[in-house]
C-alpha cells in the first residue's frame, strides 16, 4: 500500500495533538506525570524526616 501524499500535505505545519495519560480517582483525572512528581517529593520528605528523627535520637 503506497503512503497518501495528500494526507502528508494536509498535516505540514500544524501541531499534533498530545496524548496525555491520566489516572481516575475519586472522580477526577489526573495526569500520570504529576502524580509520578508529587509522589517522589512525599516519598523524599519521609525518608529525610525519618533520618532527622533516627540521628536525633542518636544524639540524646
């Protein structure tokens, strides 16, 4: 099957739309890449309050 030139030209200069994957919860969607950054900053906050509270109590 020969590729349609004519649908090539039809698509020159204007923008894709972008494919975005979301995850549903509690009715609302949100975007997999926001969740994914938001869960590495919560899991980062636990782990380096967790060494404060350890050396802290090392030092008592």
């Amino acid at each position: 099957m020969r590729y349609n030139s004519s649908v090539k030209k039809a698509f020159i200069g204007k923008a894709v739309p972008k494919t975005v994957d979301t995850i549903k919860f509690n009715n609302r969607y949100f975007d997999i890449e926001t969740v994914k950054e938001k869960a590495t900053g919560i899991i980062s906050v636990l782990i380096l309050s967790c060494i404060a509270a350890f050396s802290f109590f090392f030092f008592i």
